[in-house]
C-alpha cells in the first residue's frame, strides 16, 4: 500500500501500473491482485489506512469547535503530498470506473458521512443546532466549499477559512427558515 501511494503521487493515477507497485514493494504482480482486483481498490485500500486519523469525529459537546477540528484534520490529508494527489486522482477514476466509484461511495464517503451525521444528530439532541435542521443538507453545505476549493479552485485551505466558513454556517443555522 505504501509503494501505491508514493507511486501514484509520483506518476498520476493514470500512469500507474500495478507491475511498478509490485516492483517497488519487492513482490510480485500476481500477489497483489490476488488481494486487489484493480490498482483503483488497491488506492483505496491504501488511502483508508492511511486516513484513518483524519475519519474520526470527536464530540466534546461543542459541535462548532468539534467540526472546526474535523476540517483542520480532513485539510491536512486533502492538502497533504503524500494523500492529496492520491485522493484527487481516486475521485478522478472513480468517473471512468463504475466498481472504484462504489467502493469510493461505501467504504470512505458513506461511513464518514455517517459518522458526521450520528455527530450532527447529538448536536440537535443537545440543542447545539435547531430542532428540524436539515442534516444531509448541512453536511453537504459544510464540507462541499472543502472539497471545491481541493478539487477546483485549488485555493488553500486552512484554519482561517474553516473558521469564517463555520462561523457564516452557524449564524445561518441558528436563524429561522424564510
């Protein structure tokens, strides 16, 4: 998994073959489809493992200062050399191959989209969001300038952005619906 990424750092997913994985790991082609059918769900496999930290959601019974630290977090690994190119080129797959975008979707998107929403549902329990805040439609509002940026703009993010953006969020959240 570590020869997969620095590869595909190196060289762009597109270029990446799985015979130079095999020969920077010191093993052979075969073992590693053996474990991965595609140099797609090998990346993926790779990147989980070396996200992990990033994926939790801490809950300190302040759902502000909670989410400000999850995008800290979440930035570090979109911006990182190692797994930023990584990630963008997942993503960049995952439009041209229909199993890499379904594993992309269940196994990294879906959980810790889940995992955001359990965090933004105590959040409405405690009374730190209104009662009948759109959930799915907050994450979505939260986390998609993060991706944007990342992926479009490619404008740098850091934890000054994160806080004007949360900051706008949590003043829009609080006040009635038009």
């Amino acid at each position: 998994m570590t020869a997969a990424l620095e590869l595909c750092a190196e060289v762009g997913y597109f270029s990446l073959r799985i015979e130079a994985i095999a020969r920077r790991a010191g093993t052979g082609k075969q073992t590693i489809y053996r474990w991965w059918p595609s140099k797609g769900v090998l990346l993926l496999d790779a990147l989980q493992n070396a996200s992990r930290d990033s994926a939790g959601f801490a809950d300190t019974g302040d759902i502000w200062a909670d989410l400000q630290t999850q995008m800290e977090k979440l930035v570090g690994g979109l911006y990182s050399a190692r797994l930023g190119p990584v990630l963008m080129a997942l993503i960049d797959g995952a439009h041209h191959d229909p199993i890499l975008a379904e594993r992309l979707v269940s196994d990294v998107i879906g959980p810790r989209r889940a995992a955001s929403l359990a965090r933004l549902r105590a959040a409405v329990n405690r009374g730190e969001l209104p009662t009948g805040t759109d959930l799915p439609l907050l994450l979505d509002q939260l986390y998609g300038p993060l991706y944007y940026r990342f992926l479009v703009t490619r404008e740098p993010t850091d934890a000054d952005f994160i806080r004007r953006h949360l900051a706008a969020l949590m003043k829009n959240t609080a006040a009635p619906a038009p």
